[in-house]
C-alpha cells in the first residue's frame, strides 16, 4: 500500500467522523496534492464546535528514494528569515519551521542541527542550559532511518594530544552571554568579524586540519578551511593558549546521550553515532510516545489554551513521517495541548513532539505543476515571521519527460466575449514541474481567439479545451452563453455568477426572462388547484414610525392573500394579523410546509461560527433528512458577501451548492431586490416597506414563491391596496 492510500484511509476516518479529538466536527473541507512522489500534502479545514479550524498536513515517506529531510536556514551567522526564503533559497519543495528561538535577539534556535551526518550547529547542553534542563526534546534520523525522538543532551568537547580537554559551550552557535569557549567553522561565517564586534573581549584560537595555527588575543580572523576557529572570553585566554599550544594536535568531539530525567515511560532507545545522524533538530516538549500521551515533564507553550502550533511525529509505517500546522489566533481556533494529543492520535500518530508555534508556525508547500512554493496556512501575525530555521523537504530525482497535464481554468460557464483565463503545467513521473511553453491547445466546439494565458469565445455552446504534447493530452468542458444585458425588470435585478475554483466572475444582468427559469414577472391569480404561495417580506417596522390602521390591513391582506404562508423574515416588525406564519425563533427554526423545508438561520453576528456554531449541525440535519424538493432559508447575511469569515461563507456556498435540491437563501435589507444566482444557489434579497415612499405601499414589496409539487417560481410583488 503506497503512501498516498495509507494517508487518505488514516484521512477519511479522522475528517468522516463527527466526533473527532475530543471535538464535534459538524463540516469538513479536505483538499489532497503528491508534492513531488513520497511527498503528500492535505489542508483539511474544519468547522467544530470550538470554531473553524485549519490543519495542514506533510506525511513524508523517508523510505522513498526521492525524498531528502534537511534543516533550512537563512546559511548566515545569527540571521532569520522566513520560511518561505528559505526554502526558495534551499531548494525545498515543501517546508515548515522548526526550533524554538529568542523573538527578541538574533542569537541562534535552542537546539541541535545536523544534516548528512555534519553537524552545523550544537550546544553542549549542560553549559547552555538549553534542551533536556529546558524540558525540550530533539529529533534524530539515523542512516537505517530510525526515527527518534527524545530528551537528548549534547556535549563539545575541545581535546588535545596530550590528553588536555575543555568542554566548549556551542558549535556554531553563540548565545546572548558569552563567555565559554566556542567553536566555529565557516559554514555561517568566513570570518571572526561578526563576534568580535559583537563581543570584543574575545580572544581566538585557529586550527587548521586539526592543528592550532595561532593565538590571537583580540582581534578579528579568518576562519581557516578544513579547521576551526575557537573564540572564548579573553578572560579564559592564557589558561586556553597553554592547553593548546601551536602546533599542538586537536580534536573536537562532539557526543549525544539520552537524557536521564523526567521520562517515567521511556522505552530504552540506543542513539546512534552522532556522525551517522542524517538529519536532527531541535524543538519542544514531548507529546507522544508509543502512542501514549507522555507523561514526563515537557515544555508546552501555554498548554491550556488555544494557540497555532506546529507538530512532528511518526507512525506506525516504517520511515514516515507527518509535518503538521494547526492554524489560530485568526480564523482557525488554535489547539489547546490536550486537543494536539486528540488530533495526533486520530491521526494515528506514535511519537509526536512540539516545534515552534504561534506566530511562527508556517507551512510553504509547492503545490502539483508549479515551480515556486506558497504558503499554506495563515500564519497568525497576518505575514510571515522570520525565525531562525525549517524543515526543508527535496525532491532528489533529475527532470524526467512529461507524464501528465494539468488545465486549470479561472471558470468553465462564460458568455461571448468573455475572457478565460488558463493556466497549463506538466508533470513528470515523479509529480515535479515541467514547462509546458510549447503545448498546441485547441478549442472544439466553438470559435474562440487563443490569447497568451486566455482564450476569448467568439460564439456560443458546449466546447472541449484540449491541451495536447508529445502525445500526453488532457481536455476541460466548457459552456459558452449569449452576452448578457441589463435588465428591464423593476424592481429586481437578477444577475447570474458563475464561480469556478474560488474566483467569483459577475456578468451583467439579463434582458429576457429566461435566465432564470423559475422568476415569472407575474405569477397568475388566483392559485390554480395543487399550488399554493409562500410569502415573504422584509422589514415592516421603520424608525418610530406606526403605520395607520388601513396600512396595516392592507398588509395583512396581500400577505395572508389565499391562505399563502407568510414568513416576516426580519426581526424588526409591526404587529400584524397573520393567519399562517411561520416564526423566526431563537437561533435556528425548521418547518415541512408541503413541498417546501422553511429554515431560519440565524447569522446576525457575521456568520454562524461567530452566532452559534451548532447551526452548522442543525442546519445540515435539516436538510440532509429532509425529503423536500425545495429549500428556502431565511438568515440576517449572505454567505458570499456578508460572513466576517470569507472561508466558512464559501464551506457554507460549496455545502448549499452540493444539495441536488431548489436552494433559496433569503436576506432582507432596506436596499433594494435582488437575485443572484451562483452554481444553482439562488440569493435573493428583499426590501419591505420603502422608507422613501412609507405612505404609498405600492411603492413596496414582498418576495412570493409558488409552488405545486415538484414546480417553483417566484416573483417580486408590489403591495397593492384592497
């Protein structure tokens, strides 16, 4: 069973389940994409009950000879950078961040790097105080690709021929003190400068191929190659030269060992070498181990409460690996330390530890045909933070020839003369980028002009977009529709919007009709047998002012007019003598009238998330179990226009948009009628009384649905006298 299969079936039981990590999930969005081949990313947003929340998951297959693990940094002494550069600059065809850092000084992350076997940067942890006394763990991949995750101490160590040995406080790294011996190579910096002018009381000592070369007591040096330079205190400068005279033979030994503290379930493991280590960072506390929550002492940011964080683990399949961001602070709701272990374990995660989070937690993913990687999640800052280092993800293998195309159009439904926008990309056998310059596309069909990235139709139908290269082909449908015109109709306006891949394209209103078959500009009196009215009006009280008595009946009659069900679908109302009412109560009412589910849906707060999450669940029960043909639902906003939370407007549309059913969401303002129509989900707005014209009701109107079986239409009409 390949990678992607064994990460979709791990999928589908954790986002098909509606009570998953301790959290009634009540909707879920899944999107899945191979990176590159051993590389699967899954952005899975979530609406539960503690509010929307975004995940984003990396599973690697370590075992796949395509796939390199390596740190990413900024490459220079002490500098940050996003994750994004990094990993533009590395490589990286997916990446996250990863150690933990001072937000406030530029000194280096807190714990171990080390990349194919070479070690880049290393405390000795006792000196630093870094790692296991800091109740933060490390990860460790060795050439077998053992996985390990523990408390692992570090030690450097500064030894002689003669048997002289020091213990330095870092390789690589210097902290915001310093004092302690360091050794530094040039993998960040050439020269000295940088220390010195950080720290001028240091003295140096140079080593090249494992011999001292020169004391220096102040002043800057170039680092030698194939060597060392070791800076300390000047302080500590006589008693250092004398153990390490020049000319004298050195050593610098770097060792790892199992913390012994804080791990009341640890299973023994046996660390490897320190020099078969291919890959190893440092992080946070302990989550997971054996499947188990770790129970040992573990650093965890503010572990109560909701935060973005990010999270390495394993599984139980041998060499993988899964990467994950939990999104928060924004529009995700974050993820308190009990609610990581929940969503680990469902993942089917075995040992899992802490990286960086909050503002940090990043994700940059090259998504399937593209040369350059996008950020996945919404880091909580509002922009990329830069922090001190990653996890890159490589795709190893060399180009190969094309094996697959991807067509990507703006939308599939246009009119006449209405640019589409395309996008082609090509893919070879290892799911890399492949330009795709000089592919022959062709529309079949209809006439349409190609442009450089758009096609523009010339007449109208159903067509194919076909994209053909060295025999690899791939074909789109399209739909092409007469060149829409404003129309005549008062008081409505009626646009329709097509919306292909998240992109909202409004035409120009329509001229006839017939653009939607179920407006009739003038339902028939009286009903006919088998139809009935349902009738609907917008606000009725306005300001202070109380209608007169005759205004009222002649309210009352048009709405209660041959016994039609009237809905008052504003709260802000007179009191009126309805016969057949259906009530807006509380936060969410649902009534069977016939052939027509009626659903209150209160959204007052921007949103259903922001009113009353469980609306989501009550809502999809509704409709789900509801044998109606038709839905109509009553709610204070939009989806598309008027949710706080874009994201959960276009979940809410995509649901609508899936029901094989007659959906009419109805809102209600003091501006004037509407309908838009956008993928079969009719939004119509009506007004009520019209402030300008208050005395003259025929200057207002009411939204009437017809209805006989399986048949509706509907139509504005203005209030007439009785």
């Amino acid at each position: 069973m390949n990678l992607k299969t064994i990460l979709f079936f791990i999928l589908f039981i954790l986002f098909n389940s509606t009570n998953i990590f301790a959290l009634n999930v009540f909707h879920s969005i899944t999107k899945n994409q191979i990176v590159t081949h051993g590389l699967l990313h899954t952005q899975t947003s979530l609406v539960t009950d503690i509010g929307w929340l975004d995940i984003n998951i990396l599973a690697v297959d370590l075992s796949n000879f395509n796939i390199k693990l390596a740190p990413i940094d900024a490459g220079v002494f002490d500098t940050k950078q996003t994750i994004s550069q990094m990993a533009k600059n590395n490589g990286a065809v997916a990446a996250v961040n990863a150690d933990f850092f001072s937000l406030t000084s530029t000194v280096p992350s807190f714990g171990i790097c080390i990349e194919d076997e070479n070690i880049k940067q290393i405390y000795t942890t006792d000196l630093a105080n870094v790692g296991p006394q800091m109740d933060m763990a490390s990860i460790l991949i060795d050439r077998d690709l053992n996985i390990i995750m523990e408390y692992i101490d570090t030690n450097v160590l500064i030894k002689s021929e003669s048997g002289q040995q020091v213990t330095a406080n870092a390789y690589n790294k210097i902290g915001t003190y310093f004092h302690f011996p360091v050794v530094l190579d040039n993998q960040y910096t050439q020269t000295t400068d940088e220390i010195i002018n950080k720290f001028p009381r240091a003295s140096t000592i140079l080593i090249k191929e494992n011999r001292v070369i020169s004391h220096m007591y102040s002043g800057s040096a170039q680092i030698p190659n194939n060597g060392y330079a070791i800076v300390m205190d000047n302080s500590l400068s006589e008693k250092m030269f004398s153990q390490f005279p020049i000319g004298s033979n050195i050593k610098i030994d770097i060792s790892i060992h199992l913390h012994s503290n804080n791990q009341p379930n640890l299973i023994s493991n046996h660390l490897p070498n320190i020099n078969q280590v291919k890959f190893g960072i440092g992080g946070g506390g302990l989550i997971l181990k054996d499947g188990l929550e770790y129970l040992g002492s573990s650093n965890i940011v503010d572990k109560n409460n909701r935060h973005p964080r990010t999270l390495i683990a394993t599984t139980d399949k041998f060499g993988e690996l899964l990467l994950i961001t939990i999104d928060g602070r924004i529009y995700s709701a974050g993820a308190t330390h009990r609610e990581v272990i929940d969503i680990l374990k469902n993942l089917g995660a075995k040992n899992a530890m802490y990286l960086d989070g909050g503002g940090s937690t990043t994700m940059v993913v090259r998504n399937q045909g593209d040369f350059f990687n996008t950020v996945q999640n919404v880091p909580s800052d509002g922009i990329e933070r830069k922090v001190m280092n990653g996890i890159g993800i490589f795709s190893t293998n060399k180009p190969d020839k094309l094996a697959d195309i991807h067509l990507e159009l703006d939308r599939t439904v246009s009119v006449v003369g209405e640019p589409i926008k395309y996008k082609i990309t090509g893919i070879d056998r290892s799911f890399n980028p492949i330009k795709l310059d000089d592919a022959n596309i062709e529309i079949v069909g209809i006439q349409a002009e190609i442009q450089e990235n758009m096609i523009i139709p010339k007449t109208t139908g159903n067509a194919f977009f076909v994209v053909e290269k060295d025999g690899i082909s791939t074909e789109t449908k399209i739909n092409i529709i007469p060149k829409l015109i404003q129309s005549k109709l008062d008081p409505t306006t009626l646009n329709l919007i097509s919306r292909e891949t998240n992109i909202l394209e409004h035409f120009e209103a329509a001229n006839y009709h017939s653009l939607d078959p179920l407006y009739i500009d003038n339902l028939t009196y009286p009903p006919q047998t088998g139809e009935y009215y349902v009738n609907i009006i917008g606000p009725t009280k306005i300001n202070k002012f109380i209608p007169a008595g005759d205004i009222k009946d002649t309210l009352n009659f048009n709405l209660n007019q041959y016994d039609a069900k009237v809905i008052l679908a504003s709260k802000n109302n007179i009191a009126l003598d309805i016969h057949n009412l259906f009530e807006l109560q509380s936060n969410f009412s649902a009534q069977d009238y016939k052939d027509v589910t009626l659903i209150y849906l209160n959204s007052d707060q921007a949103g259903l998330i922001n009113t009353d999450v469980h609306n989501w669940k009550k809502l999809k029960d509704t409709i789900n179990f509801s044998s109606k043909r038709h839905i109509i639902i009553l709610t204070s906003h939009n989806p598309l226009t008027g949710f706080e939370n874009k994201r959960e407007g276009e979940a809410l549309h995509n649901y609508l948009a899936s029901i094989p059913k007659n959906i009419f969401v109805v809102t209600t303002n003091l501006e004037q009628n509407s309908v838009q129509i956008i993928d079969n989900v009719r939004y119509i707005n009506t007004t009520g009384l019209n402030t300008d014209h208050i005395f003259d009701l025929t200057k207002s109107s009411f939204l009437q649905f017809k209805i006989e079986g399986s048949k509706i239409n509907y139509t504005f009409r203005n209030i007439s006298y009785t």
